[in-house]
C-alpha cells in the first residue's frame, strides 16, 4: 500500500513539473515581432455645422446672435408671426450664402430675402384676432389641423391679408472678423397698424440641405410646434443632434525608434523636416523622407490609404488606416496625423512616443488614451470648422497667416471634441 501512495505522489509531481514548464514557457518574454496599429476615424456624422435658438421679441424690441462660418457656409432661421395660426417667417428653404462669389462675407440688410411661410400644419384664421391664435387660444395645438404642407402664404389663398414683411421684421447681418457673424433681428411692427411678437426662434449653420423646411412638403422636426406656438425646443433639438464638428484625418507618418524625438519636440520650434506640411495640409511626405538616415530611427513609412480602397486620401468617419512594422525590446512607436478642419493641428503622442515593449511584454490593445492633439506653432490658428485657412475652404496649400511657436499641446482658445471623440487607435501584436 506504501508503495502505491509513493508511485502515485511521485506521478503527481511529475505532472506538475511538466505543467510549470509549460506555463514558463508560455510567459516567456518576447523580444521582437510583428505589430499593426489601426488608426479610426469614430466621429458621428453631421448634417449642419452649428446651431441654436433666439429668443421672443415683442414689437420694437431687437435681438442679436452670433456664430462662426467659412466660405461656402449659408444661413437658415425661422421664427413665428405671433398673431397668427401658423405663420414663420424665413429665408427660402435653402438658407442665404454667407459669402458672396468673390468669397467676401455678405453684410448689411437681408430682410429682402425673409419671406412669410405658412406651415400647412394648422388652418388659418384671421389674422390677429382668430380665436386659436396666441393669446387668445385655451392652450398650445389647438386650433383646427389642416395636413398641408410648407408654401409661401402668398401661395395659400385663404383670403386674408397679411403685412408685408418689411413692417414685422428686419434682419441685419454684420461681419465681427475672421469667420464670426452677428444677426441681428429688430420687430418693426410697433410702427404699423399690425402689432405682434416674433416668438422663440431657431437658426442653423450649414453647407448646403434644407434644414429648416422643404417646400410643398410637410411639416417635420419641430416646425409644427414652432410655427403654431412659437415653442422652439423639440426644433432646437434635432438640430442640436445634427450639428456639429466633423473633421477628416489626413494622411501620416509612423516612425520606429530608439530614443529621441523623431517627429518633434515639444515646447521647441519646427525644426523644418516637414512637419509643417504634415500639420498644415495633411502631406507626410517630407517629414518622411527626412526619417531616412536619422539617428535613433529604425524604420519609418507612411499611412494613406484607407482600408477598403486604392489611392491615398483622409479618412472620414467610419474609415481607418491600417499599417504593419517589425519592432523589438527598447523601440518606440511614434505616429501624427493632421485633424484635417483645422490650421495646423496633429494627432500624436507624446514627443518620444510610446514604448512598444515593457518587459518583454508587447504594448496591445487600445492606445487613444496615450495620444494628444498637438499645435505645430506654424500657422495662426482660426475657428475649428470654418477657417478659410482650413481645407477644404483654402485657396491652395500652405496659405495661412504663418506664426512662429514652438510645438505645443493645444490650449483653450477653441473648443474641440476630445481625442476620444474623434479618433481610435488600437495596436495587436503577432
């Protein structure tokens, strides 16, 4: 029976001998291999650049906002005719240009291009007596609903007449510099025989679409509850979630080395390598070539083609950049890539990069913590979106107003989404 016991103790131990070999084995350190680093563009898509409200004005009183827009921008707004079932009143359902055909912001009176809409959402009364017609209605949605669609009440034929335009509202636009904008919005009908409000309003920036209405087409998205009762929320909202900053990532570099500062070196100056270009106007290629011979660089390339295509270009949201490299114990990965709406910002990490090895151990998994939004000190920098120093709006590359600052991490002089907003990188190792 002894016997038995020891053979099988002595087993036992064999096997776990055998085991924690294996395990050794399997935490082996590894000293080199294979990486691939794919780099996402995780924005959510926009429709419309920037968006918001106005408040209500009774007659004599103005109203101002402002907003930023680049060349190629236009200007959508809408606001009830108070005394009135569902009355706004807007430009033509595409909005006004900002900027003229020579490029030159548009200033001065625009109240030649409102027009006085009819919702087709609500039937109309008499206007500024009708019983379901602010103030006199017993609450909101309640006048008699009429399933039309948008039109010009001149088109509608309901056998009332209505002020012209020119004794309820005018709409003045004013250019502050650079890309801002001031509207300012005054209720003239104090001076006239019709008196009402302008009630809580919306206004869009956009490129191009019919934000606010379409004509001939239904009321959609909040303009029933705005042109019937001036409540502008359900309105702001959907424009709210559909307005935004959307930027592509431009084409870039990968370098692999052993110390230094290869691409840049934070809180000094472009050296003049070529990070200008990259920063400026998403072009890799001569801070590429001056990686060739450098010291500390052990391999370099760059990355331009998104997955799924053939020619080199940015990528928009939903598309990435994939890239392989073979690196071992004491490399470091450094990358950058131009945030294509803006001067000359880049994404990277810091200025030595990140360590590819720990231990032995390869660097995987998601690395967009690590990675930071750096200004290259070379241009002035304009409103994120709307520079017309920012492709696509630019005249031709490298035509910014030039500045000279050392590299640094950008500071609150706009206001960007965050890294993990726009962007995902993920490394896996073979």
């Amino acid at each position: 029976m002894k016997k038995l016991i020891y053979a099988t103790m002595v087993s036992i131990l064999l096997l776990s001998g055998c085991n924690d070999d294996d395990d050794d084995k399997m935490m082996t350190p590894v000293e080199k291999g294979t990486f691939t680093v794919k780099i996402e563009n995780i924005q959510m898509g926009k429709a419309f650049f920037n968006s918001g409200t106005t408040d209500g004005i009774g007659p004599g009183a103005t109203y101002s906002f402002s907003f930023n827009a680049g060349k190629g921008a236009r200007l959508s707004l809408a606001t009830m005719l108070a005394q009135t079932n569902d009355l706004f009143y807007a430009f033509g359902d595409d909005g006004i240009a900002l900027y003229d055909s020579n490029g030159d912001a548009v200033v001065g009176d625009v109240s030649s291009d409102l027009m006085l809409w009819d919702a087709g959402t609500e039937v109309n009364q008499m206007p500024g007596i009708g019983s379901d017609q602010a103030p006199r209605q017993s609450g909101p949605n309640t006048g008699a609903t009429e399933n039309g669609t948008v039109k010009l009440v001149a088109d509608v034929n309901d056998g009332y007449t209505y002020p012209p335009v020119s004794e309820v509202i005018k709409a003045e636009l004013a250019h502050d510099g650079g890309t801002e904008f001031t509207v300012t919005i005054t209720n003239l009908s104090d001076m006239y025989a019709f008196k009402s409000p302008l009630a809580p309003g919306v206004w869009v920036v956009h490129n191009d679409g019919m934000p606010l209405f379409t004509v001939n087409s239904a009321a959609a998205n909040g303009l029933e509850g705005l042109a019937e009762d001036g409540t502008n929320a359900e309105m702001a909202t959907y424009l709210a979630d559909m307005s935004g900053y959307v930027t592509p990532i431009a084409p870039g570099i990968f370098a692999i080395s052993t110390g230094g500062y290869p691409l840049f070196e934070e809180g000094k100056i472009d050296s003049g390598a070529g990070l200008e270009a990259l920063a400026e106007d998403g072009n890799p290629a001569d801070l590429d070539a001056s990686l060739s011979g450098a010291m500390y660089v052990q391999s370099h390339g760059v990355y331009s083609i998104p997955n799924g295509k053939s020619a080199g270009a940015s990528i928009f949201p939903g598309e990435y950049y994939e890239f392989s490299f073979e690196a071992q114990e004491g490399d470091y990965l450094n990358i950058a890539s131009m945030l294509g709406q803006s001067n000359d910002l880049f994404f990277a990490f810091d200025d030595w990069g990140i360590a590819l090895f720990k231990n032995g151990i390869a660097q995987t998994g998601d690395v967009t913590g690590m990675l930071k939004i750096w200004d290259a000190g070379t241009e002035v920098n304009e409103y994120p979106g709307a520079g017309n120093n920012q492709a696509p709006r630019q005249a031709a590359a490298n035509t910014g107003i030039t500045e000279t600052k050392a590299v640094m991490e950008v500071d609150n002089e706009f206001v960007l989404p965050s890294v993990e907003q726009l962007v995902k990188v993920t490394i896996s190792f073979n």
